[in-house]
C-alpha cells in the first residue's frame, strides 16, 4: 500500500495579510510565509522605490531580545562585529557564525542599553538562530527570548520616505543618523519604534510596532502618502532593489558554507575585540588566503543569470548566487561565488543558461548607489 501524501504545513501569515488581499498583492510562499510577491507589477515597484516611496510588509523577519548585566558580553562571544561599539540608539549589521566561520545567519544588533539589545534576524532562520543563540549565551545574567510575536514590522524606503514619516510621525524621524533607531515614537497614532537602516538602497526607516497596530500604520502612511506617489510592494521589488545594491540575501549569497571573507563582508569582522565564535577559522582562513570570493557582474551575452547556475573560468568553477534583470541599469546583473584569481574587475567568464554558455563580466559593485549613500558606520 503506498504511504499516505503528506499533508502540506499552513503557511504562516503576517498581521497584513487581509489587506494585502484587499489590495489584490499576488501572495506566495515564501519560507514558509505567505508573503505579496508583488502588487501592481515587480518593475513598478521597483521605480516607486528609487523615485518615490514604496511600503513592504516584513513581518516575517524574527526578533530576539537579549536583557541582563551579562548581554554585552554575551553578543561579543555570539557575533563577529564589536558590539562594544555601540552607542545607545545605534545599530550595526552583523553575522552569527559557526565554529567554520560560516554563517549562520546575518543579523542587525540594536542597542537599547548596555544591558538591553534587539537582534533581528531573517524569517526562516528565526527558530534556529534562537535556539543556537540561546544554547552559546553561556552567562546566567543574560536572557534570551524570541519575541518575534510582539512584532510587526513596516519597511518605508525611497527618497520621499523621510518626507512621508515626518508627517506621520511624533517625535520626526527624519533626523535619526543612519543607522539610528527611537524608541517610543508615535506612527499613524500608534506608538512604535523607528529605525533608519534600509535594504534597498536607498533612505529608508522600519517601523516596528505591535501587531494590532499594523494595519493601522499602513493604511495611514498609503493614505499619507499619496502625494509622494506611495506604492505597496512586494517581495520581487525588494528582491532587485538589494541586488542592484549589493545587499546579501541569506540562502542565495551566504550561507552555512561560505565566511564573511568570501562573501565580501569582511568589513563586519573585528579580529581584534577578542575571541568570538568562528574567529579561529576566519583567523586561518585569513592567512591562507581566500580561494573564492562574491563578485558581481553583468552580462554580455544575451540571458539572465539565475541562483545556481554554473559559472565557468580560466581559473575553475564557481556558481551564481543570484541574478536578475536590473529595472533601474536596463541590463542583467549578477553575483557569483568564483575562485579568486578570477573575480578582477573586467575579467570575463562563462555562465551556464539552459544548456548554452553566455559571456560575463566582473564589475564594480555595487552596481547602483545613490548619490547621498552612506554606509553602515560600524
């Protein structure tokens, strides 16, 4: 007798998720959410971002709190940038790594206080990273807890983002530094917490806030911002918003199997705040030297290049992390994992598409930045 089909898992969902059906968002899933791909159209979201505003529920993203004397310490032995850096207020972009130096996730680091910080972590890895963060604490005067249901979270990204939340919001935002968070801020008559990161490439704020609150805060900032032209998007905008940007995605670009050295992120790396998790390995792997590294690219041949195709050069094979047609370049971008000897700026390679191999070529990346870009500070 054949077994039984197994029944498929229901798919969690956000706050927002009847009004992203009333607004008649095409939903998926995606890591085990169903998520709005998109609204009106992938390319149309994409320009409402790098002219205008675009909102994106990302509920989805999980939120651990670490609260107590021994917090500090314990994200210092949990992660590879300096928390010690940190001022109250202020955030940095970060990794949890395996003894490897491979990720295990990557991660922002808010600091509330000395004994107090919210780490936000990606969707799908949120069980994993709490109980791995919480087994490797090690101090007893530090408490870990997924709090991930106390939240819903508003990404508010483009150049009018900073317009539409001075209007909406009490005290205004838009004098947070980048990378600077408020807490106790009131959004569309909401109290919520604000944050000024963004993972598109432009300015941008995220607005935490209770899940009550949600639908509340997002139909006040379309209603709002209808002036500013404010468009609902999905997650296909935000996918060809943070290529075009550089911006890792976990599952594509890193992962489990590739260190920050390798994926071009060493800038999160403090070798010399002391010993953290994966420091022994990023240490060895450092004085070798890297034999593969990210490298973006675009195209000259005609195709796209997707997630796992071969890439093939002179020097042996890599494979690509993620490729999409570029709305804002008009062209076909790319990054791919290759041997380092061939990730110079204008060497050219080979991608496997459907069977036949078209050219490409190394670039400087990121491929878009805005004329008023900074970078994360820490």
């Amino acid at each position: 007798m054949a077994a039984p089909a197994a029944v498929p898992a229901a798919l969690k969902r956000t706050p927002l998720y009847s009004l992203h059906r009333e607004l008649g968002a095409k939903l998926i899933d995606f890591g085990g959410w169903e998520m709005p791909v998109q609204y009106a159209g992938i390319l149309e979201e994409h320009r409402a971002v790098r002219e205008r505003v675009g909102l994106f529920d990302v509920s989805h993203m999980g939120e651990l709190e670490f609260r107590g004397a021994g917090a500090l310490a314990a994200l210092q032995r949990l992660t590879c940038n300096d928390v010690a850096r940190l001022a109250d207020g202020r955030i940095h972009y970060s990794a949890l790594l395996t003894e490897r130096g491979t990720f295990v996730d990557d991660i922002l680091v808010y600091r509330r206080a000395q004994d107090s910080y919210l780490v936000v972590v990606n969707a799908s890895n949120t069980p994993k990273d709490f109980a791995w963060a919480a087994e490797r604490a090690g101090a007893t005067d530090v408490r870990v807890e997924d709090r991930s249901d106390s939240y819903a979270l508003i990404a508010v990204q483009g150049p009018a983002s900073a317009g539409l939340m001075r209007r909406v919001s009490s005290p205004d935002p838009s004098d947070l530094p980048y990378y600077g968070f408020r807490e106790a801020t009131t959004v569309c008559g909401a109290t919520a917490l604000v944050s000024r990161t963004g993972y598109t490439g432009e300015d941008g704020f995220e607005v935490y806030c209770r899940p009550e609150d949600a639908e509340r805060i997002f139909r006040g900032l379309l209603a709002d911002g209808k002036s500013d032209g404010v468009q609902p998007c999905g997650l296909g905008a935000r996918d060809t918003l943070r290529l075009e940007a550089k911006m890792a995605l976990y599952g594509n670009d890193i992962d489990d199997t590739i260190t920050p050295w390798e994926a071009d992120l060493g800038w999160i790396v403090k070798m010399g705040k002391g010993d953290f998790i994966g420091r022994e390995a990023l240490a060895a792997q450092k004085q070798q030297g890297v034999a593969r590294r990210l490298a973006g690219f675009e195209m000259v041949d005609r195709g796209i290049a997707r997630h796992g195709y071969p890439a093939k050069t002179a020097a042996g094979p890599g494979v690509v992390t993620s490729g999409t047609h570029s709305p804002t370049l008009g062209r076909p971008i790319g990054l791919a994992l290759l041997p380092a000897a061939a990730g110079a700026i204008g060497a050219e390679f080979d991608v496997e598409i459907r069977g036949r191999d078209a050219r490409a070529r190394v670039i400087q990346t990121p491929f878009y930045k805005r004329p008023d870009a900074r970078r994360d500070p820490s």
